[in-house]
C-alpha cells in the first residue's frame, strides 16, 4: 500500500464499534437477530420510511429493488452511465437491459430529467437514478416523469444516506400551489438502496439496506432477501411454526448481527460526521472557486446534501493524467467518479458505446475526485488545494 500523505477516503472506527462487535460475539447469536432488527429500526427512523431490511451490499439491495418491480426480459431500465458499475449490473441480473441516460451538465452530473424523458419507450420499466457524491438529484420532476409514464423508481443512494430534496408535500390539490418539506434521499422513489462499503459516509465493513414506504414491496423484498421463505412470524400467525414455505426464487442477501452492530454506532456518527464533510467541501470551495482551468459542479443544488466525494473539472486543454500523477507525487490520493460503463469492455461487447450522451461523455475525460473524509484537517485541506492550484498555474500560464 501507498502512504499517501492525504488519502482519496478514511474511515472513522473507535472503541465504540469494537465493543459492539465485541458484545455481539459475546452473545454467540451471529445472524438475523435482534441487533439487525434494531440496526433496521433505526434507519427507517433515521429516513423517516417504513420499511428497511438489511443486506449484504448495495448491489444486492439494487437486485432485490428491481426484481420486487417486476423488471425482467424484455424489459428496459433507464439508468445513469456515469455511476458505478453495479447500478446497470444489477439491472442485466433480472434479465431487463439498462438504457443509459445522459447526466444534466457540468454543474449537475445527475440524471437530466429532460433526457430520462426522451428515452422512454414501450419497453421501459423503471428509471434508477443515483444521487452522485451524495448530491441529490431533481426528485421532483423525476417522479412526475414517472407517474405521467406508469414507471417505477428506485433510488441507488450508495452516496446518499442523509441527504435530502425539497419535494412539494402531496395534499390531494392539484392546483394548491403545494407546501414543501424535505424528503430523504432513498425514500422518494419506490425503493432506496443504500451502500455500507468501507468507502462509504458510514460503513459495516461490507453491508446496505433498501427501503421502501410500500407494504407489498417490503413483503416481497423480505422473502426474496431469504431464500422466498415464508417469514417465521407469519408461519406463526398461521398457526403452522414447524415448517415453512418457498414462494418464490430467493437469494441469501441477508446481513449478520456483526456488521449490523457496526451499522448502528456508525448510524449514530452519520450526522456528525457530515457536517465534517460540508465544512470540508466549503473549505475547498473556498480555496478552489475562480481558479483558471478547473471547475467546481454542485455549486447551487437547493437540495441538503450528503458531501459523499468532492469532484472537480479540468478544462478540456489539461491533461488529467499528468495532474493525478503530480497530485500522487506530492502523496496525494485522487480517483475518477466514474469511467462511464457504456464505454467497459463487458458493456461494449453488448453493443453499448454508441449512445448519445454528450455531457456524459464530456466530463468522463476531465472529472477527478480529491479527498474527502471527516477527520481531514484544515491543513490537510490546504495542502491538497495548494498542490491543485501550483499544477494548474503551472499548466494554464503556458496554455493561454
Ligand atoms: C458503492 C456503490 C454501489 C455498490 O455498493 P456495494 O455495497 O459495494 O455493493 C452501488 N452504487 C453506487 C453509486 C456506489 O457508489
């Protein structure tokens, strides 16, 4: 491993979580008990939502989303192509084709609703937006597009827990100019899927959650989560608690009482440790705004972010390549969000890459991502923006 002096992501572990873990093993009830139940409890708090059922990971969680909305062959899933591949993989395991859909711009690397809107066809299903870096996308229009086309959506929020979008509060009158109230991320859409990866705001090593307001989404969700096996409780309401049923194809997605309590003390951090991470992007912006040759997307999203990643933009005359090399060389971890998937060799083989996404397409080559992370200090942040701004001056004085 690289000792990098600032690294792209760290994770804040103490003594709390180990003793967590340590309680649990102590207990030697390992799995599907009742640390997970409360790990749920308390997210479904956290959102505001009904529903939260704990996963292995946020793909799975993707997986389940579309299978419980009936996607399947024949089907297509509008999706972004700047996002991680596991958005579009989990839409291919149920047989459905991901479309992919240009983002709005260079201020906003979400979806454009404009163009989720002109890709739908007979054939489409579903939209699957991500909210990048954490910033959310316009719900509110999103979900319109949805309902006036009979379409389903899942929210990948794997950057997002915490994040929130000003969406008009449903009263019933359409013509009411309506009150607006914030809704979290991942509980707007149909199903939200949230990511617990090690990289993440908050992490169980491995873990996620989906979520959902609707009834019949979450039954569905929870048995396929476990094998399509009928749930003990209901085995017990029918008076039959020997044996159980399989109703459907299911899958062991569960999460284990370990990573649950993990989940549980990092849930308790969560808000802390975002407001590290907006006093951490400010600070960037602050350093960073005006600079020739570089520039800064999110700058006036209304929305409540979660501060998940701070990307910037080069300009199309630098060479990104050389100024992730100089940043690595002054030990500084940069990364990429994201080499878009239609471009992957596994997509190209399918026959994707020769879509129309042109702002896609524009930023995939100029975007980089610093670091970002809530112990970062005012120094450190300073460090990584003075290495910025000496390549850039550099660079830009003998290109103008
Ligand atoms: C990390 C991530 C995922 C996958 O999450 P896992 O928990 O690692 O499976 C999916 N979508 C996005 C946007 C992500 O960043």
């Amino acid at each position: 491993m690289t000792n990098w002096k600032v690294p792209l992501a760290d994770i804040d572990l103490g003594e709390e979580e180990i003793q967590a873990v340590n309680t649990v093993l102590r207990s030697r009830w390992l799995s599907m008990g009742p640390v997970t139940a409360e790990f749920e409890r308390c997210f479904a708090e956290y959102l505001g939502v009904r529903y939260a059922f704990a996963v292995t990971n946020c793909t799975v969680a993707l997986h389940l989303a579309h299978l419980a909305l009936g996607a399947g062959p024949g089907d297509t899933v509008l999706c972004p192509s700047l996002t991680f591949v596991a958005t579009a993989n989990a839409i291919c395991y149920t047989g459905a084709t991901p479309v992919f859909v240009d983002i709005t711009g260079t201020e906003d690397f979400n979806l454009s609703p404009e163009d989720i809107e002109a890709r739908i066809d007979a054939s489409t299903r579903g939209i699957c937006v991500m909210h990048y870096g954490g910033y959310p996308c316009d719900m509110e229009r999103i979900m319109q597009i949805a309902r006036r086309h009979d379409l389903y959506v899942v929210e990948d929020a794997a950057h997002a827990p915490g994040a929130a979008c000003w969406m008009p509060l449903q009263s019933g009158k359409e013509k009411e100019p309506a009150e607006r109230v914030l809704q979290k991320c991942g509980t707007i859409g149909d199903i939200g899927c949230f990511s617990f990866f090690a990289n993440k705001n908050m992490t169980t090593a491995e873990g996620g959650m989906i979520t959902t307001n609707n009834p019949e989404l979450a039954e569905r969700i929870q048995r396929l989560r476990s094998h399509g096996m009928t749930s003990l409780t209901w085995d017990r309401e029918q008076g039959h608690g020997f044996s159980y049923d399989v109703v459907a194809l299911g899958y062991n997605y569960r999460l284990d009482e370990l990573r649950a309590a993990l989940g549980l003390v990092q849930l308790g951090k969560l808000p802390a440790l975002t407001q590290r991470r907006v006093e951490i992007t400010l600070a960037y912006r602050e350093k960073l705004d005006g600079l020739p040759g570089l520039s800064l997307p999110f700058r006036h999203l209304p929305h409540l972010a979660a501060y998940h990643i701070f990307p910037i933009l080069l300009d199309r005359d630098l060479d990104r390549h050389a100024f992730m090399q100089f940043m690595k060389a002054q030990g500084i971890q940069t990364s990429i969000h994201y080499p878009p998937i239609h471009r992957f060799t596994h997509y190209a083989a399918m026959g994707y890459g020769g879509e129309r996404l042109p702002h896609t397409e524009d930023i995939a080559d100029r975007v980089v991502t610093l670091p970002l992370y809530p112990q970062m200090g005012r120094s450190q942040v300073d460090y990584v923006a003075a290495a910025v701004t000496e390549w850039i001056v550099t660079n830009t004085s003998s290109a103008s």
